[in-house]
C-alpha cells in the first residue's frame, strides 16, 4: 500500500515544476509583449503571460486543496538565464524575429514539462486540469512556430 504522504509530495513536486515553468513563461511573454513593434502581437503576448498567471494560480489552488500551503515560487534557474539570452539578442538587433525564437524556445520548455508532469501519476483533478493546460500550452506553440516560420 502506498503512502498517502509520499504521493502528495510528488504530486507536489510534480505541480510545483508546472508553476515554475509558468512562472517563467509569465515573465518572458511580458517581456516579449513589451518589446514587439506590432500592436497585436504585443497584445498576443501579454494576454499569454496574464494566462500563465492564472494556469499557475489554478494550480497553486489545486495544490492548496491537497493540503499544500507553503508555495515557493521563483522560476527556474534556465528561464532566467534564457530571459537574459533573449534580452542580449533583442538588443544586438534581433528584432522581432529573435524575440519570436525565444518565445519558441519557452513554448518548448513549457510543453517538456506539462509531458512530464502528465505521464507522473497524479490524481483525476490534477491530471485534467493539467490536460486542458497543456492543450492551449501547445496551440500556443503551434502558433508561435508558424509566426516565426512566416516572418523568417
């Protein structure tokens, strides 16, 4: 039989990678959204990085619902690091397409860890909620490649 403490703390772990990963993707859309020329894909991108806000706040009440109340929140130590990659390109002349790249690069990332957090066992709530995530989390992506794709 297992352990009801020793499952919380990977569906712990496990969420908690989630809300670090969207914690980066807040911060490096609403960088990008302040950086682009074009006034809807700034738009585009700032609705992206309040979205993450509120994937990460739906998961820190799914959290809070297990019994989980002490939340660190930071981010990653790559996100940073990839935020001040994007911020060098963009000022070196990059432009919109180096911001576009970055943007993939984080859709990336954010759709490794919603693949790793759905093949963990996780209970039905946690595994839908995460389910629906990881669905826009993907459209996103799709979208962003094409813009770069078009724009290359």
């Amino acid at each position: 039989m297992s352990n009801p403490s020793n499952t919380l703390l990977a569906v712990e772990e496990t969420l908690h990678s989630v809300i670090e990963n969207l914690i980066d993707g807040q911060k490096e859309f609403q960088k990008i959204g302040d950086e682009l020329k074009d006034p809807t894909l700034k738009l585009y991108f700032l609705e992206e990085s309040l979205l993450r806000a509120e994937f990460r706040g739906d998961l820190e009440t799914e959290l809070h619902q297990d019994g989980v109340h002490d939340i660190k929140e930071s981010g990653t130590v790559g996100g940073t690091l990839h935020r001040t990659w994007g911020e060098l390109k963009a000022a070196l002349g990059g432009g919109d397409h180096a911001l576009m790249e970055t943007a993939e690069q984080t859709g990336d990332a954010a759709v490794k860890a919603y693949n790793e957090a759905l093949d963990s066992k996780l209970p039905a709530p946690a595994r839908d909620l995460l389910s629906s995530q990881a669905a826009h989390i993907q459209l996103f992506l799709n979208y962003v490649k094409t813009l770069r794709r078009n724009n290359s």
